[in-house]
C-alpha cells in the first residue's frame, strides 16, 4: 500500500514539473511569435521604402518608348535588383 502511495506522489510530483516547463514553452513560443509578427512588419515597411525610390528613380528618367539605345549612354544608368 505505501509503494502505491509513493509512487502516486511521484507521479503528481512529475506531472507537476511537467506542468511548469509546458508554461515555459508557452511563454517561449508567445515571445517568439511576437518576435516574428514584428519581423513582417518591418520587412512591409523596407520594401515600402523600397518601392517609392524605385518608382521615385523611374519618374526621373522619364518616359521610354521601348526601344534600347545602342549607343552606350554618357552619363551612368539607374539600376534594382529585386529577389523574393
């Protein structure tokens, strides 16, 4: 009889120590989470930013028709690169 009780007070014992390391990963997991929304949000912003000066450097050089230049350009070119 007292192995059973022994053995019930470890158990309630473990799934005590259970309990609080599942709390921790909850509050890991929801500091992580805000960590991550808050990463989107700057990425939105950057590429925002990123957008007007490239919309503000095509207003610059004006209209095209199409058409390439073949000769070289005198004065140096306005170049993006995007990647995803």
């Amino acid at each position: 009889m007292s192995g059973t009780i022994e053995s019930l007070t470890r158990k309630i014992s473990g799934a005590d120590d259970l309990e609080g390391v599942v709390r921790s990963m909850k509050a890991l997991a929801a500091s992580s989470i805000g960590q991550y929304e808050k990463a989107v949000g700057s990425l939105d912003e950057y590429s925002t930013a990123v957008e007007r000066a490239l919309a503000a450097c095509l207003r610059e050089s004006g209209p095209t028709n199409g058409v390439e230049d073949i000769e070289p350009r005198q004065q140096p070119g306005i170049g993006a690169i995007f990647w995803f």
